[in-house]
C-alpha cells in the first residue's frame, strides 16, 4: 500500500480540520511530521512542514473533497 502526500501544512490547525473532512468520508489518511513541527515550528521549512499522507489509489477522490472544502471556504 503506497502512501502519497496529499498536501503540506505550516501548522496543524489545518491539517486536522482536512484530515477530519477525508476520514468523514471514508479515506484512511495520517499526517506525517505534525509532532515535530508542532514542538519546534521552526524546522517546518526545512523537513516540508506537516505532511497529510493519503493512499494514492484514493488521490481523485481526495482531490475532489479537498476542492469542495476550498470552496466552501471562500463563499
């Protein structure tokens, strides 16, 4: 099973709240590197930031939420 990065974040508020939008619908995700950042923020840069890893065969799918959650977010 190959696990791909969906998208990175500088923090994990974020994160979280994309993470919980996937997992409602059905797609097993993790985020990769929140703790490190989280406890010294200033590496993020260095190491990508906080990764949200998602199975590649569930990359469409995922997409297509996460262009839903832009959405609502904007109007």
């Amino acid at each position: 099973m190959n696990f791909i990065v969906l998208k990175s974040f500088d923090n994990y508020i974020g994160a979280h709240m994309l993470k919980g939008r996937l997992e409602g619908a059905g797609i097993i995700c993790w985020l990769k590197d929140e703790h490190s950042v989280t406890i010294d923020p200033i590496i993020s840069n260095s190491i990508g930031g906080i990764k949200l890893m998602i199975k590649e065969k569930d990359l469409e799918f995922a997409l297509e939420i996460m262009q839903g959650t832009e959405n609502d977010s904007q109007g």
